[in-house]
C-alpha cells in the first residue's frame, strides 16, 4: 500500500474550520424546523381556502362579499360557514345591515340564526321596527322569534277554555239569579314583541280570560241578561286589562256560545219563589204550586223517574 501522508495542520486552524462545520449543520437543522412546520401550515391553509373557495364565489357574486381569511376563521372554529354565508346573502338582499361576526357570535351562543334572519325579513316587510339584538334575546330565551314576528302581523284566536285541556270545553259560570250557564269564548290576540321575554305565556290568557268571563257573569241579576247582550259581558272583560305582564296583546274577546243548564234554572226559580212565599202573601200557594207542577217533568202515565235537575223540585213539594 501507498501511504500517502497529509501535510500538518495547525491545531488552532483544525479546531476553527470544525466549528463551522458543525455550526453550518446545526444552521441547516433549524431551517429545516422552520421550513416544514410553515410548508405544513400553508399546505393546510391551501386546502382549506380550496374548500371555501366555491362559497366565497357565490358571496361575491350576490355582492355580499365576506373575506376568505373569515371563513377559514369559521372552519376553524367549528361553525358551518356555509349556513352563515348563504343566511348572510339573504339578508343582504332583503336589505337587513348585518355582518358575518354577528350571525357567527349568535351561533356560537346556541341560537338560530336563520329563524332570527326570517324574522327580521318579515318584520322589515311588514314596518315593525325591531332589531337584531332583540330578535335574538327572544330567540336565546327559548321562544318562537317567526312564529312571535306572524302573530304579531296576523294575530291568531285562542279557544277559552283550551278544548285540549279541558273534558266539557266550555266555562260554568252562575249568575246572581242561580242560574247556570256554560260559556265559550274566542280570545283574538297579537304578540307583543316588547313584553315577548319575560311575559307570561297563552295558559296565562286563558286563565285570565275565563276568570274574567266568570267574575261578569256572576255579576249579572239574570241570565237572560247575558243573552240578551252577551257584548256585555265581552267588552266588561276586555277593559279588564287581562293582559298586563304577559307576551300578547288582547285585541278582541267573542263569547261565542252560552248554553243555560234547565235543571238549575228550575231549582233556583223554585227555591226563590218558596221563599217569597214564606216571607210574603200566602194566596199565592196554589199558583206557585201550579207553576211547579207545570214545570215538573215527571210523567205520572209512564212512571218515570224525575230528571235529576228536577230532584230540588221535590224536596220544595216535600217541604210544602
């Protein structure tokens, strides 16, 4: 073998170019931890803006123009921009001034933001002022913001009482002469959207409505009071205020059918008769026992039974 020898190096010469050797690696190995980390990053970035990039189109071609850097922002945290965008354009058209960051921050905050647009579109529609934050307090709050938005627009009729709740679906009211009558009214009302949070429900209507119907009933002398003018009696509950503190505006009550119950009528004309009698005259005995027997629907032929409205009747006679 050949040897062939290497001419002599200083120390300090050896010693100063391995040093950069090493610091020309150690260079190389921190690049490269730069690089790839910010490769990965734009090859991600890439990606998402290629999978936005057809929503971004169609935003700016219905000049509702939202920035690509925004709906990579919703990608990232987890809100469907297509929702968002496509609810954007139709507010946009319909003239509504909103922005990406407020439908964004509804969603985020567990709303609905294409109810709380729908209602803002009707409202514009139809020349209710309301606003964005106030639809979605109402829609946050748990109620129906489009349903409240058309009742207010066209105000809906509610059954007094609730035939869903009730067995005989009508209200039993007495008025000052004894006499029973069994009621149902209409309630028409309109949402008051200012009272919509915090005001209290439809139930709350009904209740008070039929209260109120009871209570003008009850201060009638005579049921043929409440027949002859039943407007009365709606128009006595309709100044009543029944609506104070609730989500609805009250705008008409209907009594729609009073149906009188027989066998009170003749219990309570009986008894009020027998007492006038006693406090009174007594030549009226026989025609007021005559009256009684005409009313009396007990069939002596047949030997029925007396109708059990009719049984007050028997003890007056058992007591004459």
């Amino acid at each position: 073998f050949l040897m062939i020898r290497r001419p002599p190096r200083s120390t300090h010469a050896y010693r100063r170019q391995r040093q950069m050797c090493i610091r020309d690696r150690m260079n190389g190995i921190a690049s490269l931890v730069v690089i790839i980390p910010l490769a990965i990053i734009l090859i991600v970035f890439f990606a998402m803006a290629l999978s936005v990039f057809n929503l971004w189109v169609r935003a700016l071609f219905a000049q509702a123009r939202v920035r690509v850097i925004d709906l990579i922002g919703m990608k990232l945290r987890r809100v469907p921009p297509t929702q968002v965008v496509l609810t954007y354009i139709s507010a946009v058209k319909a003239g509504l001034n909103l922005s990406t960051g407020m439908l964004e921050a509804h969603f985020l905050a567990g709303g609905s933001i294409r109810n709380v647009v729908r209602a803002l579109i009707a409202a514009e529609k139809a020349n209710i002022e309301i606003s964005f934050q106030q639809a979605a307090a109402i829609d946050l709050a748990g109620r129906n913001i489009v349903d409240a938005v058309q009742t207010s627009v066209n105000p809906k009729v509610i059954d007094c009482p609730d035939p869903n709740k009730t067995t005989g679906g009508m209200l039993d009211a007495v008025a000052k002469d004894g006499i029973r009558l069994l009621v149902k009214a209409r309630v028409t009302v309109r949402t008051n959207l200012e009272r919509l949070v915090g005001g209290a429900t439809e139930d709350t209507i009904v209740a008070r409505v039929g209260q109120g119907i009871v209570s003008a009933i009850g201060s009638m002398k005579s049921y043929k009071d409440v027949l002859e003018n039943p407007d009365a009696i709606s128009q006595k509950v309709l100044n009543s205020g029944l609506d104070a503190q609730t989500a609805f505006e009250i705008v008409s009550i209907r009594a729609k059918e009073f149906v009188p119950r027989t066998g009170r009528i003749l219990a309570g004309w009986a008894r009020s008769q027998a007492t006038a009698t006693v406090l009174g005259s007594t030549p009226n005995v026989f025609a007021i026992l005559l009256r009684l027997f005409k009313s009396f629907s007990f069939d002596f032929k047949n030997k029925s039974p007396p109708a059990k409205g009719d049984q007050a009747i028997t003890g007056v006679l058992r007591v004459w």
